[in-house]
C-alpha cells in the first residue's frame, strides 16, 4: 500500500454506528409524541424500532402513523420526520476513532471527510461526534443536491484539487459495497473497507471489482496497522 498524505472517511457505519443515530432519533419522535399524545415514549419508540428491524425504510412513520391513527390529529408524516432528522443526536464514535484520528493528524496527514444524506442531519451528527476538531475538511454532497451523493465522484475531485497529491496516495475507508468505492477505485485511489458487526451493511457483499474496497478490515484497531 502506498505511504497515504490524504485518509477520507465516510461517516456513517465508520466512524460511529449508523444505527445508534436511528434509535436517538426514534427516541426524540416518542418525546414529542408522548408530550401531546396519550402514547408512551416506551410505546413509540418500541413500535419504531420493531420496524427497524423488520428491515422497513422510507415509510416508518407512515406505518407508525397507521398503528396510531391517533397520531393524525396533531402530527403530520412530515412533522415526524422534521423531528428525526432535525434532533440532536445522542451518537458516540465506534471505540478507537478518536485515536486514530487524532495520530493521523498528529502524523501530519490530511484528514477529510465525505458523507452523504441530508444535510442539517449530517451536520449535527458531525457536530455532536466532535469531528470539527479532528477534520480538516468535511464534504457534506447534499450542499450541491442529491444527484452529487455518492457514486458522483465530484466530492473526491474536490479533494484532489485541494490537495495536488498522487491519486494512490489517497485512501478512502466506508463501509458500504453499493456506493461508497466506485468513485474512489476509479480515480486511483486506495480504499479500505471497514466491515464490523452492527453496522448496517455488514452482511452485504460487493457486486463486482467496481465495487469492491481493495482491503477490508474488521476493526480500527486493524485500519490503524494498514494506514501504518
């Protein structure tokens, strides 16, 4: 592996585990429900979570919605959502992430981040993880719209602007197989796949070479020997 100037981590699922934000947010919707409706937080929140796990995305709190009709009364799908997205997280970094960042930047390598998703979400979650203080740049692609979300390659362009390194001394380490090393495997860089249980994409496997991280990890504490 070539002596890496530049490591660029994704956000969710690397530096701390996605499902944790998902269940802060479920909690803050059970808060404000319970306030205004006759519905336990324990209730909503339990119903929310059950719905995880079953594997439903993109319409919970339309199904949510369904099980308590009346949630209707005083709430819309899109207050729900508001609500989730818009919370402050009560999200911590996966044990080891603040160390290696912070020996990479006391290594003199860059440190850059690329995340995906909205933004005000985003953005609070990097503000309550601290990152502020352990990145250099942060590119959140939902500034220039959706179509810019990984695998457009603009954000990682961006980077190699900034810094005028050799592509293979860049390397990018996500956890996701679907979109995360497209971009990255294209330009030249070195990608590192961080594949721990609990994160969402665990089990997911890389549909081609295109895909596919040209290392993988299980660990931070593996990462760490790698980047060394």
């Amino acid at each position: 592996m070539a002596l890496a100037r530049a490591v660029v981590f994704d956000l969710d699922d690397t530096l701390y585990l996605e499902r944790d934000y998902v269940m802060s947010g479920f909690q803050a919707v059970a808060q404000m429900v319970s306030a205004t409706v006759g519905i336990t937080e324990q209730s909503v929140r339990t119903s929310l979570a059950r719905l995880f796990d079953n594997g439903t995305r993109g319409n919970t709190f339309d199904l949510l919605v369904a099980e308590y009709p009346e949630l209707s009364k005083h709430f819309s799908v899109v207050d729900l959502v508001t609500a989730y997205r818009s919370h402050v997280p009560n999200i911590s970094m996966i044990c080891g992430a603040d160390q290696l960042l912070r020996t990479l930047q006391d290594s003199g390598v860059k440190i850059a981040l690329i995340t995906d998703g909205f933004h005000s979400a985003q953005r609070l979650k990097f503000e309550s993880l601290g990152l502020s203080k352990l990145v250099e740049v942060a590119v959140f692609t939902d500034v220039w719209g959706k179509h810019y979300w990984k695998p457009h390659p603009r954000s990682f362009c961006l980077l190699m602007d900034l810094w005028s390194f050799e592509p293979e001394e860049f390397v990018y380490v996500a956890d996701n197989p679907e979109k995360d090393f497209i971009a990255p495997n294209a330009l030249g860089w070195q990608t590192i796949r961080i594949r721990t249980r609990g994160q969402l994409h665990f089990g997911k496997d890389s549909a081609n070479d295109e895909h596919a991280a040209k290392a993988e990890v299980a660990s931070l504490e593996q990462l760490d020997l790698v980047l060394a």
